[in-house]
C-alpha cells in the first residue's frame, strides 16, 4: 500500500485486477462474431425462400432460432429449458411484432 494506494483499494477492496480488467475489443470481437452467427439462418431462410415468402420465412426461422437458444442458454447456465425458451421466443415475437408495426407505420 506504500507504494501505490489506489492499486491496493482496487485489488483488495474491490477485487479488481488485471485478470479482470476490461478488454473492450475482445468484447466488440465476440459481440460481433455472436451476432453474425445468430443471423445466419435468418439470412438463409431470406436467400432460399421464394420472394412472395421470405417476411414469413423468415420470421418463423427466426422464431425458432430463438426456441432453440433459449434451450441452448438455459441448458449452458443449469437451468430447466422450457420457461427460458418460452420466455426468450414471447419477446422475441413481441419484439418482431413491435418492429413490423414501426415500419408498416413509417411505410418501410
């Protein structure tokens, strides 16, 4: 403590150190690698399914993307995986249904 205080209170009053110091690009990194691959079936169902189709083709892959992460999150944190896959595809339905209607609103 003589020879830096701050450092001290930060490692033994708040447990900071730099095992647990921030690493903002790494965080842009897996933000960036998560979101790219949790749009990737989306963005397929909207390349393979006819174009009369893709809005529903689409919103249903996507429904059920998100059906099956919530299984794959609940599973990963030790918890039962239906009320986390319910909870995760309500808000994501709702989320779709609020977005469309901002668009359909602006004209989008």
């Amino acid at each position: 403590m003589k020879h830096d205080a701050l450092g001290a209170h930060a490692r033994d009053e708040l447990g900071l150190s730099e095992a647990t110091a921030a690493r903002p690009i790494q965080a842009a990194f897996a933000s960036a690698t998560a979101f790219s691959s949790g749009a990737l079936l989306p963005v397929l169902a909207a390349v393979l399914t006819p174009v009369a189709w893709v809005s529903w083709g689409v919103s249903l892959t996507s429904v059920v993307v998100l059906a099956v992460l919530g299984v794959v999150g609940a599973l990963a944190g030790g918890a039962a995986p239906l009320r986390p896959a319910l909870r995760v595809t309500f808000w994501g339905i709702v989320a779709m249904i609020v977005t469309g209607g901002i668009g359909r609103l602006f004209g989008v």
